[in-house]
C-alpha cells in the first residue's frame, strides 16, 4: 500500500506557488507528500527528477490541477510513475 499513497495524493501536489519559484514549490510539495508515504527523501527526490526528465517541468507544475484520468496526462503516466517510485526505492540514488 505503500507505494499508492503519493500516486494518490498527485492530485494535491501543487497548493501554493509563486511566479518566480514554482517548479520549487512544485517539488517541495511533491517530496512533502511523498515522504508521508512512507518514502525517504532520498528516494521522493529521485522520482521527482526523474518523472521531471521523462516528462517535463511544466507537467509536474500542473499536477495540481490534474486528476490521474485527465486527457492532458500522458496515457503512461501512472505505469511509469510506479516503475520510477519501485526504482528509486529499490535504488535509493544520491
């Protein structure tokens, strides 16, 4: 079960962000859920970089305002977001 609590809390993501620092925002707040599932910050930053370089800064900024089924989503987001959290755990990368 593990695994499904940040997919789940993708959705809450982004609260709050500034012009000038929203893809930090974009992370910390990523990180932040992340690691209340359970996640070192170690592993919640490899998945974040990692989904950040498959897909896109701009992508991971409007998280916020997508649900996991939502038509702007690359129709393997999620499969890929649970292989980078299963890798990134197993890995645990500096």
């Amino acid at each position: 079960m593990k695994i499904y609590q940040p997919i789940l809390g993708i959705g809450l993501l982004i609260h709050t962000c500034g012009l000038a620092n929203c893809e930090l925002e974009s992370q910390y707040n990523f990180e932040r859920i992340c690691l209340s599932g359970g996640h070192s910050y170690t592993s919640c930053k490899c998945i974040y970089k990692r989904l950040e370089h498959i897909y896109s800064p701009q992508l991971l900024m409007r998280l916020k305002y997508l649900s996991l089924q939502h038509p702007e989503l690359p129709k393997d987001f999620v499969s890929v977001m649970f292989s980078t959290i299963q890798w990134c755990d197993e890995n645990e990368v500096e």
